[in-house]
C-alpha cells in the first residue's frame, strides 16, 4: 500500500485546496473526511497533480496510509469540533506524530491543546491559515506559533505551498504556545475593520455623491491602481461588476442588509479589552455587524427619523478627500491592530515579530496590501516601534491625509450618513496625538464617588481629596 507524506482532515473548500496545492508541489496527500463524496472531488480535483491524493472516510485506514511519523493538519470548524477530532485520532498515533490545527481557534482553546497534547507526547501547533479557497489553492498566508520543532519538519511544504512576495514565502514560524493563532485572530479582526470601511464608503458614495453602481466600480479600480491597492479594494471593484446570469442589475443590490461573523472580530475585541489595547476601528466594525441584524427594527425606525440627504460638495475634490480618508483609516485600523500585537506579545510572551508579520502578510491573506510594505519597512528599522503611527514615514502619511479626513467625516456626518469606524479612526488619531487627554477629569470624578485617587502632575505617589464637606 502506497504511503502518504501527509494527512488532512476536513475536505471542505480550505482543507481540499490546501491539499491540492501540496499536490502540486509534490506532496502525496490523504485526505479525511465523513463524507465519502468530499473525498472522491478530491481525487477527481487532483488526478494529474504531480504528488497523488487519496480520499477516506474512516479514520483508521486514513491514519495507517501516512508515513511516519504522521503529519496531520485538521481544518475543521473552530470549538468542540477540534477536541472532538483530536480523541477520534490519538488512538491511532504514536508518540512524536505531528498534528496542526489549520482553522480559527481561539486562542486559549490552542494553549489547552498544546498542554493535553504534549502531556501525552505529540508535537502539536496551531496555525492561521488566510486567503480564503483561491488563497489556500494558489498560495496562502500561514502563521505558525507553539511547537517549533515540528514546524522545522513542516517548515519545506509550508514554504513551498505559500504565497511567495519577490520569491518570499508568506509563512514563518510566529512564536510559542497560540501566539500563531492569537495572530491570525487579530488579522481578523484588522480584515473586520477594512470591510467595515469599505462598506461606510460605499454608503458615502451611494447616498452622499448619489453615485451609480457603474461610477463606484470605476472609484474602486482607480483606488486600486494607486496606494489603496488591497485584495479588499480589489474583490469590491470586481462585485460592482457583478451580475447573476440573465439579470439586468448587480448581485450586491438584491443581498440583504445583515451581516454574518464567524466571532474572529469578536473574540479580537474581547481580548483587546483585556489586554488594555485600544482597537476602536475593530471595535465599531464588530458592533455595526452586530446592528445590521436587527433590520426589521431598523425598517420600523426609519419610519420614524429622517434620513441621511445628499452631500452639497464638489464630486471629484470629495473623492479626493474620500481616498486620503480611506488611506488615514486603513493605517489607523492596522496601527491599533499592530499594537495590540505588540501588547499581546508582552503579556503572553510571545515575543512577535512584528516585521515578519507584517512581511507575510503581504500575499495571500485577505487583509493583504500595498501599504503592508510601509509597515513591514517600519518595524524592519526599528524593531522596538512602540506605535506604528510613531514612525516618521508613517508621521508623514498620516499628515498628508488628515484633512482629507476631516473633511469627510465632517461632511458625512453634517448629512446624516454614518460612519462609525471613520469616525472612531479619527477620534483615536486626536487622542492618541495629544499630550492633554481630558481624563484627569475623570480621575477626579472617580477620587469624588470612589476615593479611588488620582496621580499629580510631576508629583510621586496617588492622592485622595476630600472634594466636598461631609454631609
Ligand atoms: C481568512 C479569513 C477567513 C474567514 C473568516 C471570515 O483570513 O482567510 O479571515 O478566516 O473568511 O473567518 O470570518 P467571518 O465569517 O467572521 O466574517
């Protein structure tokens, strides 16, 4: 019986496809999964690949076709699923075997994982894997973290499957324990962020300019051709394109209004929180997920206010600033995102890369773009960049767009169109960039109600005021 260098589980969309691109390159892969018809496409899809592929729906004789020791990757929905497939599996594998979790798990479920699993002698890492079916078949992004002496075996077929930038190979090991999926739950989160802006310019551009679908279209591709160019920027140019077979208008206007989540963005929010990293780009985008479900409210309501008017402005000196806007907006969602790497790396002690990062990001993944260049440039020459927005490159970007930004929102929001995560871009950047936050006030309403003290100005120590007579 022929043997296999390698084992998926899960032949859905992601797991056939990474096989497939492993088979291109020379990988015999099995693939597992109960649903014997998943494994038969993989077969049809993979007859002719340089490496073989073989489906299975048992778990036995998927295991004893691998070669030793074994190297399974699951991708299977994220939760119990994963735990589910981990005990169906360990009886069949032997101490040193190598199991990888491909799928959004959250990250504490990996830290789990990888105590149970090394207690009973397996190598086991978890990876993020990004770039959707095209991604995964053609080459995606990866991020690896936790054991990294199986990701050193793994480490030939992870580079040559990935998406490669000037022959770069967009995967590297990221760190210990979760961190790889800890990463790719914040790239979630930066992906929530820019689809969330990209949806608040297309209601600018709809209900502000009046624009057609046609003249949106022409605003993505122009935007894409430029300093905006995005994978995001790129699928929206090419939906406003889009019609069903033998329809006279696009699919984007007959899709209703309510928007799904996985809970990537959620759970980058979550932990945001507890890690004290500010992410409000994320943070609104996760929220307007959240409001967009409650449409038939939302159709009750809009009977009762009156609704946004068209904006009174020049059309292309507006679409000149609605770009700089976009630009200041996309650098403010990966700065907070960067940071909250930055942060996490600290307290879980990952001790993250943030120019690797950022440097394989730059292909494949979903939040991939041009200005992920700037980025991987700024934590290259300084690799203690304590904020992404305090690199003189980026000093210099950002000032250029600024009012570009004020205009827009300012304008937007005078007409009643909403822009929560432009304007929780902003906010952040005016608070981030001053010296005088008012919070001083709000120490003293704390130390008032709460006696819980306040620090001084140029003083040591924390102090109590008793701010009004006893009664
Ligand atoms: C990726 C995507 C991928 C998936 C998201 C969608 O990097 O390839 O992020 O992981 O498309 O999980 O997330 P939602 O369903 O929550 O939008």
């Amino acid at each position: 019986m022929s043997k296999y260098d390698f084992g998926m589980i899960g032949l859905g969309t992601m797991g056939r496809s990474l096989l497939l691109n492993m088979a291109d390159h020379g990988v015999n892969g099995a693939g597992f999964d109960k649903d014997a018809a998943k494994g038969a496409q993989l077969e049809t899809d993979g007859a002719g690949a340089k490496g073989n592929v073989k489906g299975f729906s048992d778990v036995e004789p998927f295991v004893a076709s691998l070669n030793s020791p074994k190297a399974i990757m699951m991708l299977v929905p994220a939760g119990k699923i994963v735990d589910e497939v981990i005990e169906e599996l360990l009886p069949f594998l032997d101490k040193g075997d190598i199991l990888i979790d491909g799928g959004n798990s959250h990250f504490t479920d990996t830290n789990r994982r990888v105590d149970y699993l090394e207690a009973k002698g397996f190598h086991f890492f978890g990876m993020g894997v990004s770039g959707g079916e095209e991604g995964a078949r053609r080459g995606p992004s990866m991020m690896p973290g936790g054991d990294k002496a199986a990701y050193n075996v793994m480490k030939p077929i992870l580079e040559a499957i990935a998406a490669k930038i000037d022959g770069v190979p967009c995967v590297t090991y990221i760190g210990p324990g979760a961190s790889g999926h800890f990463v790719k739950m914040v790239h979630n989160g930066i992906e929530y962020g820019l689809m969330q802006l990209i949806a608040e310019t297309y209601e600018v551009l709809r209900n502000g300019l009046q624009l057609s679908n046609e003249e949106i279209h022409d605003v993505f591709a122009k935007w894409n051709e430029g300093r905006l160019s995005s994978f995001l920027i790129e699928i929206t140019r090419d939906i406003f394109t889009y019609k069903e077979p033998g329809a006279d208008h696009l699919l984007v206007d007959d899709i209703k209004d309510e928007a799904r989540a996985k809970g990537t963005g959620k759970w980058t929010s979550q932990i945001a929180y507890d890690l004290e990293s500010p992410i409000t780009v994320i943070d609104a985008s996760v929220s307007m997920r959240d409001l967009s479900k409650y449409k038939a409210i939302r159709v009750k309501a809009a009977d009762l206010y009156t609704q946004s008017v068209a904006l009174n402005v020049d059309k292309e000196a507006f679409l000149k600033s609605l770009e700089e806007a976009f630009f200041f907006s996309m650098i403010m969602s990966y700065a907070q995102g960067m940071f909250m790497l930055s942060r996490a790396s600290a307290e879980y002690k990952y001790d993250l890369q943030l120019d690797e990062i950022a440097k394989i990001w730059r292909g494949g993944c979903i939040i991939r773009s041009k200005f992920l260049e700037n980025i991987y440039g700024a934590y290259g020459k300084n690799k203690a960049l304590e904020h992404l927005l305090l690199d003189a490159d980026v000093v210099a970007l950002v000032q250029g767009a600024t009012q570009g930004m004020r205009t827009v929102v300012s304008s937007a929001v005078s007409a009643g169109i909403a822009l929560p995560c432009y304007s929780a871009a902003l906010s952040y950047f005016d608070n981030f960039k001053t010296a005088n936050m008012p919070s001083n006030l709000t120490q003293a309403q704390r130390d008032y109600f709460g006696a819980h003290t306040y620090a001084l100005n140029g003083k040591e120590g924390f102090f109590h005021t008793q701010w009004m007579p006893k009664s």
